[in-house]
C-alpha cells in the first residue's frame, strides 16, 4: 500500500511538473508572438502616425495656416493711381475687366490686393455674404493697403460699391507665398 501511495505521488509530481511546463511554455509563446512581427506590413508606431498626420495636415490644401482680422474692401484697375498692371510678378494686366486667376492648386480664384504683411501668390479663404454664399478663394496678386487688410480687385465701381463696400472681415491663410 505504501509503494502504492509513492507511485500515486510521483505520478501527481510528475503530472503537476507537466502541467507547469505547458503554461511556461505557453505564456513564452505569447510573449514571443507578441514581440516576433515577420510580417512586411508593420505596424505604423504612435509617433509615427503622429507625424505623418502632422503631414496630411500640413499639406492639406484648404486647412488655415493662419487667421487675420481685417477691413475689407472692393477696387477696379481703373481706379486712382492704378496702373492696370498688378504690383506681384507676373504683373497680370487687368484693364480688360479681368479680376480672377487661374492658379494651378486651387484653381480659379478671386485676386486680391494685401499689405507686404502676405507674400504675392499667398491664397486667402474668407466669408462675404453679399459676394457669394461660399467661402470665397483668393490668391494675393496686388499691394496697396495697410496692415491686415484686402482689397478684392472688382470689374467695376458699381459692384465694389454694391457686393463689396467696407466691413471688418476675418480671413483664412491657406497657402503662404508661392511655395
């Protein structure tokens, strides 16, 4: 009986010994098909996303890169000391009513005059009611006013005077200068 018991025993410390092998090496095999990644589509780290997000934005055509609060304003090429000619290269010649531009990112937008406070070729987004019931799209092609101001280059008196006037605006940078 007693022989029997030892048996009984060892057996139990045999299977105990079994079953703590298995669990051990069970958990190594997690542990190791957590850190093993054979695959060639990795996953992307959080810092990484960040940054590649960062991008998107960055690169992203119509996000705000900055927001100014200014008067604006409406002005025809024939008005008082204007030449017809826009003050940034490539000097557009505007006598003949034209008063949008043909732009290669954001297509045909309005053209406005700003302060040397926004480098030529630098792309605006603001809201005017009165002009359009969309946001409006402009590209900086002319100077003339002071500070944080706009002055949208208009075919005629009448619609300045009309659709634009004066009022104190905020508006939207969207790109800065020609990059």
């Amino acid at each position: 009986m007693r022989n029997l018991l030892k048996s009984i025993k060892k057996l139990i410390q045999l299977f105990l010994l079994l079953l703590l092998v298995f669990f051990v090496e069970s958990s190594n095999n997690i542990k190791e098909t957590k850190v093993l990644n054979d695959n060639y589509n990795k996953s992307i780290d959080l810092s990484t996303m960040a940054l590649k997000l960062k991008e998107d934005i960055a690169n992203d055509l119509y996000s705000a890169k900055d927001t100014f609060t200014g008067d604006l304003t409406g002005y025809t090429a024939d008005c008082p000391l204007c030449s017809g000619r826009l003050a940034c290269l490539p000097n557009y010649y505007v006598m003949d009513g034209t008063d949008t531009y043909q732009d290669l990112s954001y297509g045909n937008v309005r053209i406005v005059a700003s302060s040397k406070n926004l480098p030529c070729g630098s792309i605006i987004r603001f809201q005017k009611a009165r002009i359009s019931e969309d946001p409006i799209i402009a590209i900086v092609l002319d100077r003339g006013v002071l500070g944080n101001d706009i002055d949208l280059l208009t075919p005629e008196v009448s619609y300045a005077n009309t659709y634009v006037g004066r009022s104190v605006i905020t508006y939207d940078v969207l790109r800065n200068g020609w990059q």
